[in-house]
C-alpha cells in the first residue's frame, strides 16, 4: 500500500487488522468454516474499521496536516475497497452498490466488484 510506511501508527495498526482479517476469512474458506469467515469480516467492519479507525480519523481529516490526512485518506480507501471484497460473496447486490460509489484510484481499476480478484494475506 502507497504511503503505508509514512502512515501514523493507527493507520499500521487498521492494516495490520485487515491483514488479519484477510488471513482469517482465507483460512475460513479452506476448511469451509464460513462462520468464522462472517466473523472475521463483521468484526473487521464493525470494531475495528467503525469503531476505533474511523473515530481516530476525525482529528486528521479535521486539522492542518495534509500529508497526515492524505496518507489516512488512502488507508481508509484501502480497508474499504478490501473490506468490500472480503464481503462480497456474502452481499454481492450490497457490497456492488457500495464499490461503484468509491472512486477509483486509477483507470485500470476493474468496473465490478465481481471481477475483482478475492483479497489475498499476501496483498
């Protein structure tokens, strides 16, 4: 991820819970344990994203720093656009909706959600 080395220490912290969500929902879908892979996902969403990421965000999006808020910016983005295709296979019509209201990165990103390849740990 662009930025990542520069990021503040809660901006390494959200990925390194995505990271760990990613690994949890892939091991999940090998031994077909797939309420472990909603688990992972929903507590990714809802504890980690929502809860703490997004509220430590206020500050940076409200002060002068503008490195700070575009290096956040792109991590939020990242755990979003991941965090969406971890969901897809559960809420593909959802999760679509939600991934063409993000704008893209770059013209090379693909149209669909449902051509994007599933988040690998490794990524």
């Amino acid at each position: 991820m662009e930025g990542a080395s520069r990021g503040s220490l809660i901006d390494r912290w959200v990925l390194s819970r995505l990271s760990h969500a990613v690994e949890l929902c892939n091991s999940g879908f090998e031994l077909y344990d797939f309420p472990a892979v909603t688990t992972a996902i929903y507590n990714f969403w809802l504890y980690e994203l929502c809860d703490v990421y997004l509220e430590c965000l206020k500050p940076v999006f409200a002060g002068t720093d503008e490195d700070a808020a575009s290096v956040s910016r792109n991590v939020l983005y990242t755990c979003l656009d991941t965090g969406l295709r971890l969901l897809s296979p559960f809420m593909p019509f959802v999760t679509e909706e939600l991934y063409q209201r993000l704008p893209r990165r770059s013209a090379q990103d693909p149209p669909s959600i449902s051509v994007t390849p599933y988040p690998e740990a490794e990524q």
